[in-house]
C-alpha cells in the first residue's frame, strides 16, 4: 500500500482523490464529498458544521490536500484542485468499476482534445510520429473503457509490488505507465504490416539518433 493511503491519513486521501474523478472542485465540494462519503457520521451532527471542519482538517498547512500536491497526485489551477494523470491512474484502482466514471473521463477527454492536437503540431516527434490516420485511432483509444482498465490494472500492480508511487513525479509515473501500455500494444498485435509500421521505424530511427549523440 502507498504511504499517502496508510493510517489516519487513508479514509481522506482516498475520498479526496475519487472526489476529483468526477471532475475539478473547489476545497468545499471536496468537502461535500468528504462528508457525504466517509464512514463515521454521528446522527445529532449538522451538516454545515461538519462540513467546514473537513475544510480545516484537509486545506491546513501540512494536510491532506498539500501533501496529495506535494506528492503529485493533485495540482491547483483557478482555486480548483485537479487530478495529475498520477492521481487519476491511483484514484482508479478505488472505484469498482472504470465505467463508473467514463462519462467524466469522455468529457475531460473532448475538454482537453484541442490542446492535445496544438501538442502534437508543436512537436516535431509527434509530427513525424503520427499522420492523421494514426492520430485519430490513438485519440479514440484514449476515452475507451479498455485504456482506463489496462490503467488500473497496472497501477493496481505497481501498488501491490510496493512500487515506491508517493516519491514520483508526474511524468516519471507517465513514462512508466506508457511503457507499459506500449508493451501491452506489441504483444497484442505485431506490429508489422499494420498502419503501426511506421510508429515502429520512427521510433527506431529516434533510438539510432540518440545513440549516435551518446556515443558522439
């Protein structure tokens, strides 16, 4: 199990992360989430109160929300705190089940499409890497129920290996889950022969290049 979901700190930190599944927030409706979610609730309580204490107990100073932005698995943009592709992938493996949440993963998906095109126009890699053909295909994996599963299940395995998650940065836990869903890519269809050919020799051209430097 990962530090951020040991002792006290557990029940918070996992209903923060699933609160945000759905969606950005502000520190109240995670709170809402919070309350209306968590195990232990006294009848005699109001929900108001109690909902302005979970703000105090999550958004102090060295709480649980810093240390889940601390540790990357969360971020702050315009007062909404947002998921890290870390956080998502961790904040999977607590729902039942990835269709659960599909709707807000499809939505969060045509949100961020445009920004996801001007990337790969950007970039002369993922220019040369993708033609349009290949582009549309990767992008409409990317909001399919399988991906989000293949996500969990991975990270589920990383968790359970004891894979130390807390001390990554976003992008290393990124690289090391692409890996692993490009593998899974290669074992599931050869390569060869397919409209994939041409992301194999691009990126074998790419690794003779960086060979060359090193060596240079």
């Amino acid at each position: 199990m990962i530090g951020i979901f040991q002792h006290k700190k557990e029940q918070y930190n996992k209903l923060i992360l699933k609160s945000l599944l759905s969606g950005p927030k502000i520190t109240k409706q995670i709170a809402e989430y919070v309350y209306s979610n968590r195990k232990e609730r006294s009848i005699t309580e109001r929900r108001g109160n109690e909902v302005k204490k979970i703000i105090s107990t999550i958004s102090k100073k060295d709480s649980r929300l810093e240390e889940l932005k601390n540790k990357n698995y969360v971020f702050q943009e315009d007062n909404l705190y947002k998921l890290t592709m870390k956080g998502k992938a961790v904040a999977l493996t607590l729902v039942d089940s990835v269709y659960d949440v599909m709707p807000y993963i499809i939505q969060e998906h045509r949100n961020t499409l445009p920004e996801t095109l001007q990337l790969v126009k950007a970039n002369p890699f993922l220019k040369k890497l993708l033609n349009q053909e290949m582009l549309r295909e990767m992008l409409k994996i990317a909001s399919t129920p399988e991906l989000y599963q293949r996500v969990k299940d991975i990270t589920n395995r990383l968790m359970t290996q004891g894979v130390d998650i807390d001390s990554m940065s976003d992008l290393e836990f990124q690289n090391i889950l692409a890996s692993e869903l490009f593998s899974s890519l290669i074992r599931k269809r050869s390569l060869e022969g397919t409209r994939f050919n041409k992301m194999k020799d691009v990126l074998l051209d790419d690794l003779k290049h960086y060979e060359k430097e090193l060596k240079g």
